[in-house]
C-alpha cells in the first residue's frame, strides 16, 4: 500500500509541477509576447483537467503519507523534528498554492483581457516557483537536505 500511494504522489506530483513548468517557461512567455488571453485560457483549460486532480492526489496521498511517519497530526507544524519540518514546510507551500489559485480564479481570471495578463504571470510565477520547491523537499524526506 505505502509503495502504490509514494507512486500516485509522486506521478501527480509530476503532472502539476511539469505543467507549471510547460506553462511558465513556454506558454507564458509566448502569451506575454503576444499579448493573447485566450491561448493562455486554452492551456488552463486542458491543463486543469489533469492539473487540479493531480493536486488533489498530492494532497489526499501526501497527508497520508505524513500520517504515516507523524501520525500525531498536532506534530504536522511543530518545527523542532526534522520530519515534522518538512510536513510543515508542505503545508506552508499548499496554503500559498491555495492562496494563488483562489485569488486568480476569483480576481484575476474572471477578468482576463490584454490589460491584466502581467498580474495573472505574477501568480503563476511564484505556483511555478512552489511547485519545485514541493518537490524540492518531498526529495528531501529522502535525502535530509533541509531536515
């Protein structure tokens, strides 16, 4: 079972920072440049479809997984065990996740234009930058670089 829910995390895990990837390094800049909405509204459309279960599954599979080596969960942000510093660091990077998402899928999606595609790049930068930084350190639970 642990070794089915590692591989489900860390394939969804793939799909969502790969995609933030795709999206910062190629399709933004190319969207920025040419100043079009709707190509970047068509990637967010596909890429949602897959995107936002992949999160999910990180999120249902990553809090079982941090059940599993803290069960306690009051321990998840107490930040003197190294284990439970990088449950807490995960749980510090899928607020700020949420945060973004929220605050682009209410403010700044709804009112896409020409106008506004820089304050959209200013959310998908930083879920970029996140999105490595959770792989950053579910690597580490393995190789204790920031426990």
């Amino acid at each position: 079972m642990y070794g089915t829910l590692l591989l489900l995390h860390i394939l969804a895990a793939t799909v969502w920072t790969g995609g933030h990837l795709v999206l910062a390094l190629t399709v933004l800049p190319r969207v920025l440049k040419q100043r079009s909405p709707a190509e970047l509204l068509r990637f967010e459309s596909a890429y949602e479809r897959i995107g936002i279960p992949a999160l999910l599954i990180q999120v249902a599979t990553g809090i079982w997984l941090a059940h599993r080596v803290v069960p306690d969960m009051s321990q998840w942000l107490v930040f003197d065990d190294p284990i439970s510093r990088l449950i807490g660091a995960k749980l510090v990077l899928l607020t700020l996740t949420i945060a973004f998402a929220v605050d682009a899928r209410l403010r700044i999606i709804p009112r896409l234009s020409e106008e506004n595609l820089t304050a959209l790049a200013w959310h998908i930068i930083p879920v970029t930058m996140i999105s490595v930084l959770f792989v950053v350190v579910g690597v580490s639970f393995r190789t204790g670089w920031f426990s």
